[in-house]
C-alpha cells in the first residue's frame, strides 16, 4: 500500500504558493536561468490548478470563487481569433487545455473558437493531419487532439465530422507499433518511439472520450512494455514532475481494457515502475526541486497517480479518491 497523502498535501499546497488572485494562478513562482518564464497569471496556471483540485477532490464549491476561476480564464482569449496564447505551447494545445479546464465548471470560452473552423469544413481536418510534421509526432499531436477537444466542447463539431475524425485514426494507425500515422516510426532516422507513444497519447483519451475502439490495441501494448523493458523511454523518465509517465500508463491502461493481451504482465510492469516512481516523489525537494514549481507538470503526475489508483485497485491510499479528470472530458 502506497500512501499518496503526503504528496497530495505537498500539490495543494503549492497551488496555494502559485495563488496569485481571486481565481488566477501563475505556472511558476520563480525564474529559470535563461529568464524566459511568463511569470504571474498564466493560462496553464490557472487551467491546472482547476484540474489538480478537481482531481483532489478540493474543486471550490462557493460560487463567487468559481466564477472568479472562470472570468481568469475567459479574459485571457484573444476575441478575434478565439484562442487562448502561452509562450510554451502551440496556440490550438493551449486554447484546448483552457477550454476543457472552463468544462470542469460547466462554463466554456467566450468567443467562438474561429480560427479553428476551417479544421471543421470538408478535408479541413485531413489537411491537417497530412501537414504535420510526423518527425516531430508528439509536439504535432498537440494540434491534431486540440482541433477535436476545441470542437467538441465549444459545440461545433457535428456528427458526421467526429466520424471523419475517428475514420482517419484507423486509417492510419501503425500496424508495428499501434500508434499513428502509419509507417513513420523508422527508427533510424525519425523521432524515438516514446515520441509516437506521447502523441498517440493524445489521440487515445479522444478515442477514450468518445468511446471508439483502436485499431491495434496489442501492439499499443507491445510497444509500452518494449520501451520499459529497454528503458528506452526518455532519461528522466520516472525522476520527475511531468506528462511523460501519464502518457505512457494511459496508453497501457487504456489499450488493455480493448484487448486481453498480456493482461497480467501490464498490472506486473505498473508496479515495478511504481515502486521506481515513489522513489523520486518520496524524496523530492518541494522547496527546490524546479519541476515541482512548474502547475503544469505537477497537473501530469497528479493524473499518472489518479490512474495508477484507479487500475491497481486498493494499492494506493488517499483521504478522498483521486479521479482522472479525462474520464470527465478529454485533453490535458
């Protein structure tokens, strides 16, 4: 049994730390050495924080606090074009992960999301998909997972697009690896597979959401277990606050629930790497340690925690139940 108190009480207290205003929250409350950090209310400050208390069970309850979380957010969207800008991260990730953190509420952007309806019309989407860079599939996949998220949540998505959408994923899925797009995993020349793994990532909780099937479920699996086991998942893998472990359990979780495919040997591998991953956070620094500064990563490895206690029943303990906010709604 893993007692996760400890390491809640230490989020929830630097979400108070990162409190900047009535319902606005900064990413960071100190520099990097290059200086390049947008200090003060943030957009994935304010949109984290949301997601961790949502998660912790601490989401507010009084209604001038929840609406002074969502006018924090609203005010940051451009008008014109209906995104939302951080320096970080593409535009279409950004106006994604506000948008769904505005769903928590029950609120959603003020403006129409224009600059992404042409995504909407006939082949916009597709154009899209085949414009990316596939070198680069897990910066990429920000945009193609934001256009449905953004869609989808500000109600402009019909029906028949959402099927285009999902009809394009099977299409393309890579029968070696399960990911996408379809045979632009070459070893030698493109981005390492933990790349293809994070971005498919992002296209696997839209599956989730909308309750579609993958198409190779097994390799999905196959490839989670090879990189483990080659420890060829990025070097600090498991020795920070991040995205990487929620990407790389959700796709195993996630993929296992579609097929019986080496069932046991997954439940077997999350907890080796569980037992690695409570070594980094039961000796992290919290004053100190620069990704625990960072909303933005310590919302990831709140999530990896939320699904890691959600799959390996009774192996975790919390004073209230952590719950993964994308079985609520998809992006983060």
């Amino acid at each position: 049994m893993y007692d996760l108190q400890p390491i809640i009480d230490n989020v929830l207290k630097r979400i108070e730390t990162h409190k900047v205003g009535q319902g606005q929250y900064a990413r960071w409350i100190w520099q990097n050495a290059n200086g390049t950090r947008e200090l003060g209310v943030n957009p994935y400050g304010c949109a984290d924080a949301a997601n961790i208390l949502y998660m912790t069970g601490h989401f507010p309850r009084d209604t001038k606090e929840r609406a002074a979380c969502v006018s924090a957010m609203q005010e940051m969207q451009d008008p014109e074009t209906g995104l939302f800008h951080e320096k970080t991260h593409h535009t279409l990730h950004t106006t994604a992960h506000v948008t769904a953190a505005l769903e928590l509420f029950d609120a959603a952007p003020k403006h129409r999301p224009l600059a992404v309806l042409p995504c909407l019309e006939k082949g916009g989407f597709e154009r899209l998909m085949e414009n990316l860079d596939w070198k680069a599939p897990w910066a990429q996949s920000h945009r193609g997972a934001a256009v449905y998220v953004i869609a989808n949540l500000c109600g402009e998505a019909a029906p028949a697009w959402n099927d285009a959408y999902f009809k394009w994923f099977w299409d393309n899925a890579d029968p070696e690896t399960g990911f996408w797009r379809k045979g632009d995993y070459q070893e030698e020349t493109h981005a390492p597979l933990y790349e293809f793994m994070a971005g498919g990532f992002h296209y696997l909780f839209n599956h989730e959401n909308a309750h579609r099937p993958v198409r190779y479920p097994e390799r999905i699996i196959d490839s989670c277990i090879k990189m483990y086991r080659e420890k060829s998942l990025h070097k600090v893998f498991a020795r920070t606050a991040g995205f990487l472990e929620i990407d790389w359990i959700y796709c195993l979780t996630r993929a296992c629930e579609q097929t019986h495919h080496r069932y046991d040997e997954v439940k077997a591998i999350l907890r080796e790497f569980t037992e690695e991953y409570m070594v980094f956070w039961n000796n992290v620094d919290w004053e100190t340690n620069e990704s625990v500064n960072d909303l933005h990563a310590l919302f990831g490895s709140v999530c990896a925690f939320a699904e890691l206690q959600r799959v390996l029943r009774g192996e975790f303990r919390s004073d209230k139940p952590l719950k993964l906010v994308l079985d609520r709604r998809p992006f983060i």
